[in-house]
C-alpha cells in the first residue's frame, strides 16, 4: 500500500470527524440539548478494517454495518474494546441465525416476521436481543420499514414477542428531497417517537432515534434525532 495515499487517508478521516463533530456540537445546542446526547454512529460498510481502525482511534465508540457477510468477515481485524456494534438497514429473515449474539443492536427491524425471527434465535441462544424499529418515513414503495401509519399496533405486536426489546426507532428519508423537505420528514419521525414513548408500553424503551446521514445529519438533530449514522462524510465516497 502507498504509504503517502494512506496516510493521506488517515488525515481526511480525522478533518472529516473533527468537522462533524462540530456541526453535531452545533445542532445539538441549537435544539436545546447538550452535544452528548446525541451519538455518533461510524457506518464502516465498504470501507477497510486499516481505516475504520484509525476512526476508531479517535474515540469513536459506535459503529453500524448493514450486510451481515461483510461484518462477520472483518470484524477479526477490528480494534472493538469498548466499541458498540450494531446491524443497520433491512436484515433479511435467513440472515438472522448467523447475527443475533454478534452485534449489541440490530437497527433495522422493519416486519413481524424477521422480529419473531430475532425473537426465537435469541431465546435458543438464551438472550435478550435489543433493536429498532424500522420507519419509512417517505412512505416509498421501495424503500424498507414500517409504514407509520402501522407503526403503533406494529411496535405493540412486537413488544410481545419473547427475546427482543424494542430500544427506539430508526429511520430514512426519501432521497433527493430539499432541506427544508427533509426537516419535515424528521420533524414527523420525531413526533411519532414522542407519541410511542408517551404511551410507556411494556418492554419498550423509546430511548434512540436514530435518523440522519452523510447529507442531512444536522437537519435530523434539529429535529430530535438522538443517533447519527455517518458513512461517507467520514469515510470518503464509497467505491462499491
Ligand atoms: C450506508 C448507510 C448509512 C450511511 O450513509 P452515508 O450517506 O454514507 O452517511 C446510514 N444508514 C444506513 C441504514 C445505511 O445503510
């Protein structure tokens, strides 16, 4: 490997986290909460083990991968003391034997099936699987998560499921929407998180929110996100 070129790479990694750990400070503060309440998630799918090690170093303390073959395959080179590690995105049904036990959080749980799924894997394995809810807040066809419409009785039917715990909700907005459409979107999301945690349900902890991306993580805290989940504003554009 090209010494310079790595090293390079090192340099962005830690501009690009100084950076938004700024704006994060920043959003946080202009929403009327303190910058550690909302967390950083480090979204290391595509990337090398070399680099997300370096992120690491910094003091990242959170990371999220979204394709459980890839996640498996490298998490031997990762440097994970203390490091959270959570399943992001859809997780398909034949998937879930091989992660449940292997990540802290899995943040994409978008259907009853794949959380019955969860559920019985977890108790086989004798433990308690913490997760999110999936939202599709643009209400797209092709996009996963739940629609918010169901959203209620889905996380209510979930609740009752044995060896899962509902932590919070995730969610994506659609894409190419402006700024001012994507606050919108938040702003909704944010309400919906209100109205599940007012309603105290057994075994639901409406603790995380998890919304906001490369593109639009600061507009997703203005409007109560409590969890970032950054890609390639940290990372560099992925190639693949
Ligand atoms: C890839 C991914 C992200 C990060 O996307 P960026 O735009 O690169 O920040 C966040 N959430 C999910 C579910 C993802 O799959």
């Amino acid at each position: 490997m090209d010494e310079a070129l790595l090293k390079q790479r090192f340099y962005d990694i830690e501009e690009n986290y100084k950076t938004i750990m700024h704006n994060l400070s920043e959003a946080a503060i202009k929403s009327g909460r303190k910058p550690e309440d909302v967390r950083f998630m480090a979204v290391t799918k595509t990337v090398d083990s070399i680099y997300i090690n370096h992120a690491l170093s910094l003091g990242i303390d959170l990371i999220g991968e979204n394709r459980v073959q890839e996640f498996l395959g490298k998490r031997d080179e990762l440097k994970l003391d203390g490091v959270e590690k959570h399943l992001i995105g859809h997780l398909q049904t034949n998937k879930v034997r091989q992660i449940v036990g292997e990540v802290d959080m899995i943040d994409g749980v978008d259907s009853v099936k794949v959380a019955k799924e969860i559920g019985k894997v977890s108790q086989k394995k004798g433990i308690i699987t913490d997760v999110l809810v999936e939202v599709n807040i643009g209400g797209e066809e092709s996009k996963f998560g739940l629609d918010p419409s169901q959203l209620y009785e889905t996380v209510c039917e979930i609740s009752e499921i044995e060896g899962i715990k509902i932590n919070g909700l995730m969610a994506i907005p659609p894409i190419c929407t402006n700024e001012d459409e994507n606050r919108k979107f938040f702003a909704n999301m944010y309400t919906m998180f209100l109205d599940i945690k007012a309603k105290k349900l057994d075994n639901v902890s409406m603790n995380i929110l998890s919304m906001g991306m490369s593109d639009d993580y600061a507009s997703a805290v203005l409007e109560g996100s409590t969890m970032v989940r950054v890609g390639s504003s940290l990372f560099g554009r992925r190639v693949y």
